[in-house]
C-alpha cells in the first residue's frame, strides 16, 4: 500500500439514550450527509462505502446510505462487536490506500434497546462462549451481574490483586469523564458526578459500580477518506492524514495466560498499538491527546498501560497526578468517551474519529487540547479486534 490516506470529512449526531432517537436508517444517513458536508463532497463522488452495526440485519448499511441516493457503488456491511465502527475506517483506508479506490466512506451506526448487551442468537454456538469458559476459571460467575461488566470488572479487579492499589481510584474516571462530557454537544451524560457519588452508585461486579460503566446509546457518525490528489481536485481542505493504523486479534494470552486482563483484550490493544508506533516512527510520549475505548473504568486503568502511556503498575499514579486530564501529559477521551458521550457500538469508533480529527484542526471548542499535532485512537472488542490509529495533521 503506497497512497497517504487523508481524511476529508467527519460528522456525528449528538448521543441519546434508547427510544430517544431516530430510526437507524435516518441516524446513519444524517451522520453520512454530515461527513460529507464537511468534506464539501457530493455521495456521488464516493467510490466504496463500509458500513458499521452490531444489532441490525443485514443491509441495513444500504437502508441507511439510500436516503442520499442509490448511486450502485459497493456497499459492504461490518460487525466486529465493539470495534466495529473502527473496523469499518479501517477497511475504507485500506482501500484508499492499496489504490482500489481515491475516496471512501465509513459509517457508524446503532440503535439499542435499554438494559445490558445481550446475544440475540440463542439457538447455536456463541462467539463469547470460549471467553466465558476461560472467565468461569478464573472467577466466580454471578447469575445477576451483567456478562459484560463481569468481564471487564474481573480484569481490574485482576490488577487489584496485583499491585495492591485501592479500586477507588477507578471512579476518579468517571468524574473526569464526566468533566469532560460537560464540554460535548454530542455527549448523553453532561452532568458532573464526585467520586463519593460515583462509589455510592448499585454495585455491579467487583470493584465496578453502575456510574463506571458505559449506558446504552443510539447514535451515529462517519468519515470520509481520501487521497490527497483527490482532495486537490475537488477542494477539499483534508489537512489530516491516517499516519498509521493497525488491527489485531485474539493471540493464546487471551486464553492461556490465567488473567482476565488478557481475556479482555490487553495484549490485542498492546500489540495494535506496537504495530502502530513502530510504523509510524513514533513513541507514547509523543502523544498528547487519545480517545480510547473506556466502556468501563477499569478498561480506560488497563488501557493506560497496554497503550504504553504509562509504565506498567503506575497507572494509579497516572490518575492521581492528573496525567490524563488538561494540564498533565495527555488528555484522554476529551470528548467524554464512553461513558459519557454514550457506546452506540457501531458508532464509537467513527465518533472517536470525528473527535480526533476536530482536536487535530483545532475546531473541538471547550475540548481542545493545546499544541495537538499527532492523536490516538484505540477500538476494542471482545471477540475479539482491537483496532489503534494514530492521526497527523499535516504539515506538523
């Protein structure tokens, strides 16, 4: 693959709670015409198109993308569980890049139902059901707890165990979360929360309380990628390039390690990030600014370490000397992230995106970040990918 990929155009409609949105149809087709007003791009102009959800059938890319017209370029849908939306940018750059194509579409969408993730298939094998057996071994199942959250609450507590820390400090995510958010158009949660209210919280599974885990969201975005001589000719101002980006699964860790840290994903999201910054000649300290998925504390704690913004076992510290927020080494999810902005699960990724590429043209308001010129994006889903893309701006 030899062409820059660049991208041209980014939209999102703001995040709402279930039964508070538009169909999904009319989300993705608003979040489509957003990106392409961005860009200043007519859909006729768009060559390929990947479309991102989780709970829909299949086609629903189509429904979505018909309302700008039926222009008979491919179409092609994605599930890849939470990392979809990011797996849909990163098959458009793929094609963008290897020349098939000199603009593509990504798109994001959801539109969930109240209450925690739940297969809809039951009548066969699950896709989780090697993960859950791996859990059931190293940790008491609880019949009432939501699955995910016993996943993502029994690797923190993993790290607990470890290196001794109090769980308290996971809640001091939340209230930065929250701090965040109250700066975002697009986010559900906008309110501050305390760490007090944060911890008084329902208990959910280990150290994890309902204020730390990421709602059910409906919602939408996308972006549009090109090159950049099919910028120059149609006037596009596509002054951010794709500088690296990679995709990575499930390696034996996941099940052989004995940890729950590794069965979430941990070594998927560090190797995707290795990938990422050897490619791009670039280190961890680098960064000043990254959305990453945070669809719980604990993962956002984890996430730290596994991207290498921190040493491993000093991401305590990390929080507790504000290197994570404005003011310290690098803000992480200004936008609110997960568990603010909201986790509509196709869209996430595409809506990191959008976030990244207006903090990288300065255009994020209250949220931006001073002196961006590189940002990271990390995609997780349990399945498993994890997909790392790292952002320029050009000319930096």
């Amino acid at each position: 693959m030899s062409n820059e990929v660049r991208v041209a155009g980014v939209g999102m409609i703001p995040f709402t709670k279930p039964g508070r949105s538009g169909s999904y149809s009319e989300m993705g087709e608003a979040a489509a015409r957003a990106a392409l007003a961005d860009a200043g791009l007519d859909y006729s102009k768009v060559q390929q198109a990947y479309v991102g959800y989780v709970y829909g059938d299949s086609t629903s890319g189509q429904a979505a993308l018909y309302g700008l017209g039926q222009s008979g370029i491919p179409i092609v849908n994605v599930n890849n569980n939470c990392s979809t939306g990011s797996t849909a940018l990163w098959l458009a750059r793929q094609a963008v890049a290897s020349g098939t194509v000199d603009c593509a579409l990504a798109l994001g969408f959801e539109q969930m139902v109240p209450g925690a993730l739940a297969s809809v298939y039951n009548d066969r094998p699950g896709p989780l059901d090697r993960f859950a057996q791996t859990r059931a071994e190293l940790q008491q199942f609880d019949p009432a707890a939501p699955d995910a959250a016993q996943f993502f609450g029994g690797a923190g507590q993993a790290y607990v165990d470890e290196f001794g820390i109090d769980p308290k400090v996971f809640a001091e995510i939340s209230v930065k979360s929250r701090r965040h958010a109250a700066n975002n158009p697009f986010a559900v949660f906008r309110d501050p929360v305390t760490v007090e209210e944060v911890l008084a919280s329902p208990s959910i599974y280990g150290p994890l309380t309902r204020l730390q885990c990421c709602p059910p969201t409906c919602g939408a975005a996308a972006a549009v990628v090109c090159t950049p001589e099919f910028a120059a000719r149609h006037g596009i101002t596509a002054d951010v390039v794709i500088r690296a980006q990679s995709m990575t699964t499930d390696s034996p860790t996941t099940f052989e390690a004995g940890d729950m840290r590794q069965v979430i994903g941990y070594d998927m999201a560090a190797a995707a990030a290795k990938n990422v910054y050897e490619s791009a000649g670039v280190n961890p300290e680098d960064i000043r600014v990254v959305e990453l998925h945070d669809c719980f504390t604990t993962n956002e704690f984890l996430t730290y370490e596994s991207l290498g913004l921190t040493p491993v076992g000093t991401a305590e510290k990390f929080i507790r000397d504000g290197d994570n927020t404005y003011g310290g080494r690098v803000v992480v999810n200004p936008s609110g992230g997960l568990l603010s902005k909201g986790h509509p699960l196709g869209a996430t990724g595409l809506a990191q995106c959008a976030e990244l590429v207006w903090q990288l043209r300065g255009q994020a308001g209250a949220r931006q970040v001073d002196g961006v010129d590189l940002a990271l994006q990390h995609n997780l889903g349990l399945g498993g990918a994890c997909v790392v893309t790292l952002y320029e701006k050009v000319g930096a």
